[in-house]
C-alpha cells in the first residue's frame, strides 16, 4: 500500500524533498549571515546576559545574612542534656538602639516639642504622614502642622534634611 503510494507520487515527493533541502539551505545561509553581520551585537548580548546572571548570583550570596549557631552538649550522671540555641543574626556594626540618649541641650536649644520629636523619629523610620498619623491616632493635617512646625525650628525645607540633622545633632538615633 505504501510502496503502491509513493510509485504513484514519485514525481510530487521528489519535488517536495529537494524543495524542503533548497529551503533549509537557504535559511542556514540566512543564519550564516545574519551571524557574521551581527557578530558584534550576538557577543555583546552574551556578555550581558553572563554578567546579569553573575550580578545576580553575587547578590544573593552577599545579602545572606551570617547565622551563627552554637550547640553545646553537656553529660551529666545518666542524663545527657543538648542545649541548642538560637540562630542569632549577627548585626553588621550598626549600634543598637537602646543605648541611645538623645542630646538634651540640643532638644532644649530647638524647642521641640514631645510629640514633634515622635513624629520625627518616626519620620526616620521612613513613615508616610499619612502612616505616622495612622500611628499616633491623630489627623493627617495634624501631622502636617507637627511637620511644618519641625522644619521651622530646624530651619530645613525637607524631611531628610530633618531627619539628616536630627542625627547629626544626636536628637534621633
């Protein structure tokens, strides 16, 4: 039946073979082109995408924190006891927080009151008014006036330069 079939067609699939050879021909030599024209493009590409996966790769491995883990073992009589601590991430140099003591002079010297210092310690944090106002359960145009207040006795315009200053002079940790 087959062999009946292509003794009939021998002619049609003859053509259809040299013409799928002619085709594959003509796009290697394509491709053959579009690669020795291009070379420069296609080697620059690879060495984009090897530096982007490289980029990343470094990424990964050096924002992984430091885990320190200690196990001790201790044998006592017909009791044998594992203490396994916590993983304890270790801080990078930054000093904690409860050790700060504002600048009193300083406080006393700006005038700040109570609640602008709280907003801007908040503002430190990196709180939107609205959030701050979220926080401290008053109005966003409260938070506004507390704001503008600040800057005046800062003398700043904005509230990094706030938040820069208020740092500087040892008011915010």
């Amino acid at each position: 039946m087959i062999f009946g079939f292509i003794s009939r067609h021998r002619l049609a699939i003859l053509y259809g073979v040299s013409l799928a050879i002619l085709l594959f021909l003509l796009k290697w030599l394509e491709w053959k082109f579009i690669v020795f024209t291009h070379s420069f493009e296609l080697y620059a590409g690879a060495i984009a995408i090897l530096f982007t996966g490289l980029g990343i790769w470094l990424a990964l491995k050096l924002t992984k924190p430091r885990v320190e883990t200690r196990i001790e073992t201790r044998v006592e009589t017909r009791v044998e006891t594992v203490i396994v601590e916590k993983e304890v991430y270790i801080n990078s140099g930054l000093t904690e927080t409860a050790e700060f003591v504002p600048n009193e002079k300083e406080l006393e010297k700006l005038g700040l009151s109570k609640r602008e210092l709280e907003v801007l310690q908040l503002m430190s944090a990196g709180l939107s008014n609205q959030e701050i106002a979220d926080k401290l359960f008053v109005s966003l145009n409260t938070i506004k006036t507390h704001s503008s207040k600040l800057f005046e006795k800062m003398d700043v315009k904005r509230r990094t330069q706030a938040v820069e200053m208020a740092k500087r002079l040892s008011i915010i940790p």
